[in-house]
C-alpha cells in the first residue's frame, strides 16, 4: 500500500504556510556518535587486533656488561574481519499524487526526509542490538529494586541509589584492567532523566550555580561529574506496530540502558576502541557514513522513486573496554 494517497496530500482550503509532521530530529540517534566511524574502500577486509597483556606487562630487566638486553614481543591477530551489508528503503511518488499536489506539499523532499529517517532508526536499532545489550561487554550489571548483589545495583531512579559511585567503580575496573579511563557514557532517556533528577547528582552540581536559582542538570554538568568527555543520550524512537494499525506502539530504541566505553575521537592504527562502525565509502557514491540517496524513474509503475541505502557494520572491538547496565532504572 502506497501512502499518502491523493486525499492525503489535496484538501479544499489549503494553509500555504502551515505543514505539520512528527519527523524526529537526526540529534535524536547516537549511533554514528558512539564510536568513531572507519571509512573502508572494500565492502569486506580483515583488519589487526593486538593483544593488550602483551604490551602491559614489566620484562625489563637489569642488564649485566657485556651480555642482550631482555627480549619483549606481542602478538597479533589478523583473522578479524568485518562485512558491510547494504541496507536499503524507498519511496515512491505515483504520478496522480505528484499532479494532485498542493503548496506546501513537496513530495521529493518530504520522500527524503522519509527514507533518511528510516536509515536513522535502522542504524540505531542495529546499535542497541550490537553494544545496547548484555553479555557484550566484559562488565554486565543488572538494575534491581532492592538488595543488589553481585553484578547489580540499585536502579539509579531510587534515591538512594549510588550512581556515581557505580559508574566510577565500573571506570576504575575498565582503566586498571586495559589502561585506558572510559571517556563516554551512553545513556537511554529514561537513564537520563533520572540522573539529572538524582539528589546525589543535583547536590553536586548545585554549588557551581547561580546563588538564588534552581540547580539544572544536563549532559555538561553529568560529564563533569562522571569524569567523561561527553555524555550521549539517545533520544530515538521505534513504532514496532505493523505499518497502518489502528494504534502506534512507540517505546525508546536505547530505553533503560547505560554504557560506558572508551572511544577515541578518531580511528587508527593500534588505536583501541570499545568498537568501531566500517561504512563502505568505496560505494559508489557513498558519503563519509556510507549512505547515498537516488531519485530514479519507475516507468513501469508510472512514478518517481526516492530511495535510500546505507552499508555498514558495526563491530565490538574490545570487550574489556565497556560497562553496560540494563533496566537500570524501573
């Protein structure tokens, strides 16, 4: 089924400076902003990991007259590989609904926007799937409503839970087990929203505000007060009724999740990372994210056709890297 249909798009008294549509912003999805994206000329390769043990230990030794100085090596393993598939949606534009078409309706842009935000929500769904889950990093922590034990806590909209304290615990274990401090916390809004409203939180944050005004908490003041060089919250949304049912059933795509992860700001060589996204440049065509949008004719069915495609894939790169919390908050 093709919408909108005619009716859809021509009305008797139409407003020319009025248009009214629910799109979600792109700032909503933080996919292409959690790891660093590694632009790839080849829709499949292999690429090197390094064995971070190797590097980290102490082999230095005193080294007598006249005798070799001690050996060190490390290994490297080059059997990991990474594959882009293509991922792709359209729309068409029939030509009755182009020719029946009133001002402000523009089709073509408004079929970009479409199949732009499908690619979005893919992208983002995709992400929860690979990073937004548990048994994906070597840190897994379960949020429960009381008497944590081992590998929970207490869900961080109880006021007297310890978030701070939990992620900086989890900080401490990613640093003293790989060498590097986590520099990003990925949080779900509803994540979000209870950190900024946690009296911990707002009690150290309230000294460095206006005297007189209410203490405001946002992704600044929870970076300063985690230590990280940002904090990304993902604000997207899915709608995972069929296409045309009588009701939508939206609900958050990262919804009441945590991550914690290093990630540089750039890929590279002997660069570690929680992950990394490989998007296919080498498409032709493909932007710096591996995307391209066509407008192409499709004579047979009488209409134009917007579509899109995106090639890309997003890999876990080091486990020991990341901590993550589910349903960490009720």
């Amino acid at each position: 089924m093709s919408l909108p249909t005619p009716s859809d798009v021509h009305v008797n008294r139409p407003l020319t400076n009025i248009s009214i549509a629910t799109i979600q912003a792109a700032q909503n999805f933080i996919a292409a902003r959690a790891f660093p994206i590694v632009p790839v000329q080849k829709q499949s390769d292999a690429y090197f990991t390094y064995d971070n043990a190797f590097w980290n230990s102490d082999e230095m030794k005193v080294r007598a007259p006249a005798t070799e100085s001690e050996g060190g090596g490390y290994s490297v393993d080059g059997t990991n590989t990474y594959f882009c598939p293509i991922y792709s949606i359209h729309k068409d534009i029939p030509d009755e609904l182009r020719a029946n078409a009133d001002v402000p309706i523009n089709l073509d842009r408004e079929a970009t926007e479409y199949v732009t935000l499908k690619a979005l929500i893919k992208r983002e769904v995709l992400f929860a799937t690979n990073f937004m889950a548990g048994s994906v990093w070597t840190r897994d922590y379960d949020g429960v409503s009381a008497s944590p034990t081992t590998n929970e806590v207490l869900q961080w909209n109880d006021a007297s839970s310890t978030p701070i304290e939990d992620v900086w615990a989890a900080k401490e274990y990613i640093l003293e087990a790989t060498g590097f401090e986590p520099n990003k916390l990925i949080l779900g809004y509803p994540v979000y929203r209870a950190l900024i409203n946690h009296p911990d939180i707002v009690d150290r944050v309230k000294y460095g505000q206006t005297p007189n005004k209410p203490a405001m908490v946002d992704v600044s003041e929870l970076a300063q007060v985690f230590k990280v060089d940002e904090v990304l919250v993902s604000r997207g949304i899915k709608n995972t009724a069929l296409e045309g049912a009588a009701a939508a059933t939206h609900s958050f795509i990262n919804g009441k999740k945590a991550l914690l992860v290093y990630a540089p700001n750039s890929p590279g060589i002997m660069t570690p990372s929680g992950g990394y996204i490989f998007s296919w440049t080498g498409y032709l065509g493909a932007g710096p994210e591996g995307s391209r949008i066509l407008r192409m004719r499709a004579d047979l069915k009488h209409c134009d056709r917007v579509e899109i495609e995106i090639a890309f894939n997003m890999k876990k790169i080091s486990a020991d890297l990341g901590a993550f919390w589910d349903s960490v908050v009720a």
